[in-house]
C-alpha cells in the first residue's frame, strides 16, 4: 500500500513513539484524550509497521456505530469506501474484501473469531479501543486475547487504547507493557453548571436547556440523555418549538444502520441540528457542527440480579470519565460549550469510572465461551477485573440446567450446538431446541427479534412484534431476517418444518423460570421464579391465564413486563413436565379445625392445578395432626376446662418445686409432642375427635410416676368452703387465686392454703353478686380490720343478706339467709 498523508491531530505526535514500542514489543497502552484522533490515525499508522508484513489489523469498537463510522472515516482518508483498504464487520453487516487489512469489529466479534481458530491466522495486531467503557466483550477480548498470545502467538501485537484510563493499571495487566499517553483534545471546551431544578423531570430540563441555548448559542446541539423514552419525550417537548432552520434528530441503540449515520452527518448548509442521544455518542464518532453539548448527568446501566435471573436496566449518575467525554464531543471540530444540569461541586462526587461491566452482568455467555476455549474456570484468564464468584455460580449453574455443560464445566454436545448459534445462551437454547422439531426458522426470528431492540414496534406482545416485524422493509429488518436464516440454518441444517409452533412455547425453551401467572387484579402475575410483574391493566395481555416473560424492567417483585407471549397449559405441561412438580401435602384448615389433603402440580412458585383429597386417616392422620400443632401452636387443641387447668397446676408446680415437674412452656410441649400426645390420639384428621380428657392424660404422663399421685394434694384443684361450696381454684397468674362470696368463709378463722399449709391461696373476696369487694392473703386480719367497712358497704346494697358484726361466729352460707334463719 502506498503511503498516505495523514491529518496532523494530537496524537500524530506520539504515533512515532507507539510505532517504536510495537517494534520492541508485542504489547502497549495509548492513552489519548477525545478529539485526539487515536481511532482513526492510529491503524492507519501501523499499516506501515515492517511486523505488519502483509497482515490484518483488527480494531475494536465497543458499538457498531462507532465501528461504521470510525470504517468510513479510515476509508475516506485513504480516499477509498469501506469494504477496500478499511473494512467492517458486524452482527447484522461486513464490508470486507481481499484487500482489506484494516477491519473494525465490535468487541463480541472478536470472541468469535478467537474461539473459531485460536491462532487468528492472518491478523497481525488487535486494537481495544475506547476501553474505558470496560463492556463484558471487551474485558473478555482481551483476556482471551492475552491467552493467544502467550500460547500461540507470541507475535501477535496487542494495543489497548482509551481516552480516559488508568493507564498504569492496565499497562500491569499487560505484563507492564509501555504507555504511551497524548496531549489534550484539539479545542478548548467551556463547562457551564445549570442545576436542574429537583422534581422537574429530565426531559423537560433538556429541552429547556436546549431551547435556550438555540437563542444563545450557534452551532449544533448534542444532548445526551439516559434512554430513548427521554429522547423521545424531549423531542416532543422541543417540537414546533424551535426555529425552522433547526433540525431535531435522535440517536439511540435500537435505530437502524441508516438512520444513525443520518444523525451523526454535518447539517446542510444553513440549517443546524440538535442531536438528542444516549451514551452512544460518547465515543470514537465526531457530530459535525456540534459545539454545544447539554449533558443531563444520566446514563442507564443493565444491571443483573443473581437472586432472580433477571437483568434489568437502572438509570444512574455517570462517571467523572464519561462526564469529560462527553464534554469533549463539544471539542472535536472548534472551541465548544458543556453545559452540565448539576451542580459544580456534585462532580467531585461522581464515581471516577463507570462499574465495569463485569461485575454487575449475568456471565452465562463468557462462561459458555470459556468452555468452548477449554477454560473450566474463568479465573485463570487474565482479566482486568475478575468476574464476581456468585455470578459465575448462578451462570454455572443456568448451564447445567440448559445442559450445556457438563458436572466438571466441559462443554456438552448441546453446548456446543448453543455456541455455534452467536446468541445469548437463553435464546441459543431456544433456537437449538427448537431445531429439534423443526421449528428453527420460527424461534431464530423471535431470537433476532429479541436481541434486535426496536424492530417490530414496542409492544409487549411478542406474536404481534413478530407480525409487524415480517412486513418491516427497512434494511435493518432485512438485514435481521437474513441474520435469523442465518442462524436458522446452522441450528437446523435447513430441514423442512414439521408442524407449527407458537412464541409462547418457543420461549418456553429460554425462560422456563419466567413462565407467568396471573394472580389477583388484571395485570398482576407471578413468575415460575417467585418474582411478581405487572402490566398495565389495558394491555391485552393483561387478561391473558398464562405469559412466558422474555423481557422485564424495574425490581424484581414489581418489575414491568415489556416484552412476552402467550402460552397454553398444555404447551407448560408437554415442554417443561420433567420440571413439573407432583406433591401432597397435608394442611390445617383453621376454619373446619381439621387436617386436610391437597394435591398439587407446580411450575416453581406457580400452582398450576390442585385438588383436595380425602382426609388422612390413621397413623397419617395422626402425624398430620402433629404437623399441625407443630404449625399453628397448641391453642389449636380442643382444651377444655379439666386439661387447661391441668396443664396451669403443673406449671406452677415446676415454678415452685422445679424438677421433676414436668416444664409447661408451648415450646416444650410442642417438642415432646410424640410422648405426651401422639399415643392418645385417635386415627382422626378431626380435632373435634380429640377429648379434653386425653390432653389432661397426656399431660399426666410427663409426671414422674411417683408424683403423679401428689399433684392433687400439693395443687388442689377446688377448696371446700364452710358453706360446702366446692370452689375452683385458679392457677392462670403468679400465685394461686381462689374467688369466693365472702359470707362462704364465715366462721373460718384460719387462712386457706394448699401444698400442704405452705402456700395461702390468693382470695378475691366477692358480693352476693360476684363483684370484687378485697383481695387478700390474710384472711384473719381482713375480719378484724376491713370487715367493718365492707359490713357497712354491703348491708346498703345486699339488705336481705346477714352481715354479722363478727364472722367469726357467723354460719357461713351460699344463700341470703342461712338455712333456718
């Protein structure tokens, strides 16, 4: 290739160095601010490398935007399209050819291509661009890369590029390979602080800022919000609200191909253009005409949820490092502005990176991967940060269920076939099960429809998605649909379809664990996982008995369905039976006070039929009943007044005398449940078959045999009278109590006590009505001190009783009058 005259950019200053650190050595850190021109200058560089020879040169790009655009860029310098010298490939499109020795991949691309054939024949050097976004491919790129390197080929050269980087850190990683760092960007950025007034939603403070930039400001506008719901809702707060010479045009992931290169081209002359983007405009693109940049400090991370298997996205502060680049895409093409809505000081406070994405990603992909490399154990790669433990176990784990790998982490004949298909390993098992009954072209479009954000409208029905989807012409629809033959074809061979299927069975293969019920008002389901999720009451699924969930947003016990199907019963029981689960059990009807049978058929937390079965009888329902009371507590037992005394006697006779006297505390009884119960049960489900007879029998068996004879003369359970009552006496408090009508004690000189005269009863000394008059202990002192008052109380209200002056020489009586009188 002839030699070509490169821009003079920052980082043409270092390219002379970096050239000579690749020529010493096969590993280097680039380390250059935005607007420098690593993305472009630098592989266009090394193609004049003598170690180059005839080689390839690999460029890594965390987005396909940034991968057609920095392609295009290269392409144009050298006065070519892409597809010649420079060339691209991705998912959905690869412009490559015989000529190419330039090729921008995005960062899955080059797992692939490493797993594919390890010694990456023809491909001289990797660049790892913009590494500072730290993404899963990208750290584990480099790892496998690193490993290639070591075993394979020594001579393969490895760059690791960002623009806001530890670099030393990384530098370690690479065996303390050299860093080679830039100067600043081309031009100076202005940072303005406008705080955005709290409670006032984002959208509208952007397009605030933006209107009054318009008025204030020349040039072109990028606005980065978190995601294109904000986008959105700016637009509409912008429309007709902005000169006619300026243009409004969004810039998100799901766009297709054609539509983000429109966003990111100059306007036409006399016209500008206010770019409304997500964190894909942060790096390796230049806007042109851009010099005012409004960041709402916001960005929308995935973030994944061990616990439930779900990935959801949150809406975070960014980084100090994303903040600066994002201000430096004011700075690419002039001197520009960044306008930040916080405040100056709560930069300081912002995280230094963005959390690699590593430690917050399901892994079950890098796992698969890594098996497929003969890795068993991630750990033994060389990553920048390792992957989380509990994450690895939640992804080891997935595999097994999915049968992709085997008990010692090898990949399984499944596995490999899942691998094969470039998916994540849900849907690849989805489109590999599928293959299976020959529904491989069906599940590979919903597969593709799935990892293809935005394609086929944003409702949540999938079956209506997948209908608009096969009428979309758009040349990412096409595109998709190519990739799904694609991957139809290396799951299935191209065998006819035997039969149809349906989304909701199809997903069946991907998401068992988010098999979907619906419980209580409309829109509220519960998941095979435990976890609850909504829809929003209007939506037509929302009435629907059964959804398999394939996507979810927000947490996980009230996430928000946005994307699932409709799936039969029978589907449930015919593609997941061997994870369908028959169980009695035996429960306790409060209500009937009786043990009962239920069986049940389970997907997980889902109850998907159950029926109740006649009553347990004999030693069953003996155990049952056991289970019951070990459950609800022993108030459920049909006491009774004799046992519920009983067990009061015994427990004050443990308080009082200690062992051997059996201890009463529910706890303990519960546990000796099988000694004092249990052999006087009956062989009844019913409680109501239990008599109060044989719980005081029962408890009478935890007597020692010897004291059982003792409990009456020690814990009496009445006190004769001298009126010849036979009264109660009470063990429910501290002390033993015996209520009794005062003139049932006349003539009794002595205080009534029990445990042989050691203990006075407590006495609650009623009217001839039953009302309270004294409490006492000493009965003698109550007659010779209180007696007078209560005499005088009680003949104004009982007159037709005898009130003697001294009860001690009174006949005492149950009556008004004693008999006789």
């Amino acid at each position: 290739m002839n030699a070509v005259s490169l821009p003079e950019l920052p980082v043409t200053a270092v390219l002379a160095d970096l050239g000579r650190a690749l020529d010493r050595g096969n590993k280097a850190v680039l380390v250059a601010p935005p607007g420098a021109g690593k993305t472009t200058l630098t592989p266009l560089a090394l193609l004049e490398a003598g170690w180059r020879e005839d080689g390839v040169i690999v460029l890594l790009e965390p987005r396909r935007l940034a991968a057609r655009a920095a392609a295009r860029r290269m392409a144009s310098l050298l006065g070519e399209e892409p597809g010649g010298t420079v060339g691209y490939a991705m998912r959905m499109e690869k412009r490559v050819s015989g000529r190419t020795r330039v090729m921008v991949v995005t960062e899955g691309v080059l797992a692939r291509m490493i797993l594919d054939d390890p010694e990456l024949p023809g491909v001289k050097a990797l660049i790892f661009d913009e590494f500072h976004e730290r993404s899963l491919d990208g750290d584990f790129g480099l790892a496998l890369a690193l490993d290639v390197q070591g075993a394979l080929r020594p001579d393969l050269r490895l760059l690791v590029m960002s623009a806001t980087l530890d670099g030393a850190r990384v530098a370690r990683l690479l065996d303390g390979a050299p860093v080679i760092e830039s100067e600043g960007r081309s031009f100076p950025v202005d940072i303005l602080y406008k705080e955005r007034p709290a409670g006032m939603p984002v959208d509208e403070a952007v397009a605030a800022a933006v209107r009054a930039t318009l008025a204030e400001e020349t040039g072109s506008v990028l606005a980065f919000l978190p995601g294109q719901r904000e986008i959105e809702r700016t637009a509409g707060r912008l429309e007709g609200r902005v000169g006619a010479d300026t243009d409004i045009v969004p810039l998100f992931g799901m766009m297709d191909a054609k539509a983000q290169d429109a966003a990111i081209r100059p306007p036409p002359s006399g016209r500008r253009k206010v770019v409304l983007a997500t964190a894909i405009a942060e790096t390796s693109i230049t806007i042109d005409g851009v010099r005012v940049v409004i960041d709402s400090g916001l960005a929308r991370l995935p973030a994944y949820e061990p616990a439930s298997g779900l990935t959801r996205l949150e809406t975070v502060r960014v980084s100090r490092a994303s903040a600066d680049q994002r201000a430096g895409r004011a700075g690419r093409t002039g001197p520009g502005i960044a306008i930040r809505l916080w405040r100056a000081e709560q930069t300081a406070a912002l995280p230094a990176f963005t959390p690699p994405e590593i430690l917050a990603a399901d892994l079950s992909g890098l796992l698969l991967d890594c098996a497929a490399f003969g890795v068993a154990d991630p750990a033994t790669l060389a990553f920048l940060d390792p992957p989380p433990g509990p994450a690895l176990t939640e992804a080891r784990a997935l595999l097994r269920t999915l049968e992709a790998i085997d008990a010692d982490g090898r990949l399984t004949e499944a596995g490999q076939a899942m691998r094969r298909l470039a998916l994540p390993v849900r849907l690849a098992h989805m489109v590999a099960e599928a293959a299976r009954s020959g529904h491989e072209r069906d599940a590979a479009l919903l597969a593709v429809l799935l990892t293809e954000r935005g394609l086929g409208g944003d409702s949540a029905d999938l079956e209506r998605r997948l209908m608009r989807f096969a009428g979309e012409r758009s040349p990412r629809a096409k595109a998709a649909r190519q990739l799904a033959e694609r991957l139809a074809y290396s799951a299935g061979k191209g065998r006819d379809r035997d039969g149809s299927s349906t989304p909701g069975a199809l997903l069946l293969h991907a998401w068992p664990d988010r098999v979907a019920r619906a419980r209580g008002e409309r829109g509220r389901f519960v998941l095979a996982n435990g976890s609850g999720a909504m829809l929003d009451a209007a939506d037509p699924l929302a009435g629907e008995a059964f959804l398999v969930v394939a996507d979810l947003q927000g947490k996980a016990q009230n996430a928000r369905i946005t994307a699932a199907a409709t799936v039969s019963e029978d589907d449930i029981r015919d593609l997941l039976g061997q994870s369908i689960e028959n169980r009695r059990e035996t429960l306790f009807d409060l209500e009937r006070r009786s043990v009962r049978v239920r069986e049940q058929s389970r997907l997980g937390a889902i109850v998907l039929s159950e029926r109740m079965l006649p009553a347990p009888t004999g030693d069953v329902a003996n155990e049952a009943v056991l289970d019951a009371v070990r459950e609800n507590g022993l108030a459920i037992l049909p006491w009774g007044k004799e046992a519920t005394t009983l067990r009061q006697r015994l427990s004050w006779l443990r308080k009082g005398l200690g062992e051997p006297w059996p201890d009463m505390a529910e706890g303990v009884l519960i546990d000796r449940l099988d000694e004092w119960l249990l052999p006087f049960l009956s062989g009844s489900a019913s409680l109501a078959s239990i008599g109060g007879g044989a719980l005081a029998a029962g408890l009478t068996t935890l007597v020692p045999h010897e004291l059982q004879r003792r409990i009456n003369a020690l814990a009496p359970t009445h006190f004769d009278a001298p009126s010849g009552s036979h009264v109660p006496i009470r063990y429910d408090g501290e002390q033993p109590v015996l209520a009794i009508r005062v003139q049932e004690l006349f003539g009794l000189g002595a205080h009534p006590a029990i445990a042989g005269g050691a203990v006075p009863l407590t006495l609650e000394l009623l009217s001839p009505a039953h009302r309270p008059i004294q409490t006492t202990r000493d009965l003698p002192g109550f007659w010779q001190g209180s007696w007078a008052d209560v005499r005088s109380d009680m003949r104004g209200r009982y007159p037709k009783h005898v009130w003697p002056e001294n009860p001690l020489l009174a006949q005492a009586t149950s009556r008004a009058k004693p008999r006789g009188t």
